[in-house]
C-alpha cells in the first residue's frame, strides 16, 4: 500500500514559502522568456523592506487602537461620574423646575458627547492617515528600487 502524505506538515509546508526557492522560480521563468538575471539580493532586501514598512504601520495602527481604547474607557468614567452628579441635581429641583433642568442637562450631555465623537473620529482618521504615509512612502521607494534592479540588469 502507498504510503499518504500528510497534508498537514508544517515542514512540507514551510518549502512552499522558501524565499530562496521562490527567487530561483523567478530566475528560470525570466530565462524562460529570455530576460536578464535579475539581483536576487537587491530583489530580497527591497522586499525585507517591505515587511518593515508593512510591521510599522500594523504597529502605528494598534498603538492609536490602544490609545483610542483607553480614552474612550475614560470618557465612560468622566460620563458615570457626570450622571451621578446630574441625578442629585435633579433630585434636589423644585418639581416645576425639573423639565428645565432636565432639557438643559440633556443639552449638555449631548455637546459633550458630540464633541468626544470628534476627538474619537479625529484620532482615527490621525492614525489611520500616518499608517498610509508610511505603507505610501514605501511603496515610492520600492518602485524606485525595482526600477534601478531593472536598469542593472540590462548591463
């Protein structure tokens, strides 16, 4: 009886993401078609790169995530505390006065929630606009690599 692969062997597995053997394909399909040996290294290094600028802009993102996680924890704090303040002014109105004060603490909550809505959706949009300064930046300067790999290999 044949002997069965495992399909789930990590090893086997892994050979498919060799970047030496991926280059190597890339070699012979460019022989193939008669185009000139291109500079694995260069090649290489322009993609290690890559990752770098892909690792820094991932870690851009979840550091405003974090900070955006830990100010919205503090403005439910700053909230609880302000309904707990508002209740006892409340409870200490006049009955006639209660409307009033009802629709002026409303009022207030609802500027006040409206402009932490800003300051969220500010930092968002901060953080998502360097992590695609950095990734945009990079691809630039990728471009111009592969554009001077490309000259190299001509001569």
């Amino acid at each position: 009886m044949a002997e069965q692969k495992n399909p789930f062997d990590m090893s086997e597995m892994m050979k498919l993401f060799d970047p030496n053997r991926y280059m190597e394909q890339m070699n012979q399909m460019l022989k193939q078609y008669q185009m000139p040996q291109m500079d694995t290294k260069a090649l290489m290094e322009a993609q290690r790169k890559n990752v770098e600028a892909m690792v820094a802009a991932n870690r851009t993102l979840f550091e405003s995530t974090e900070a955006l996680m830990k100010r919205q924890s503090e403005l439910v704090k700053e909230a609880m505390e302000e309904v707990n303040k508002n209740t006892e002014k409340l409870s200490r109105s006049e009955a006639g006065d209660l409307p009033s004060h009802q629709v002026e603490l409303i009022g207030a909550m609802y500027e006040r929630m409206s402009a932490n809505m800003r300051e969220i959706s500010e930092s968002m949009r901060a953080a998502q606009e360097s992590s695609m300064h950095k990734l945009d930046e990079r691809f630039r300067e990728s471009l111009k690599e592969l554009k001077e790999i490309s000259e190299k290999s001509k001569s």
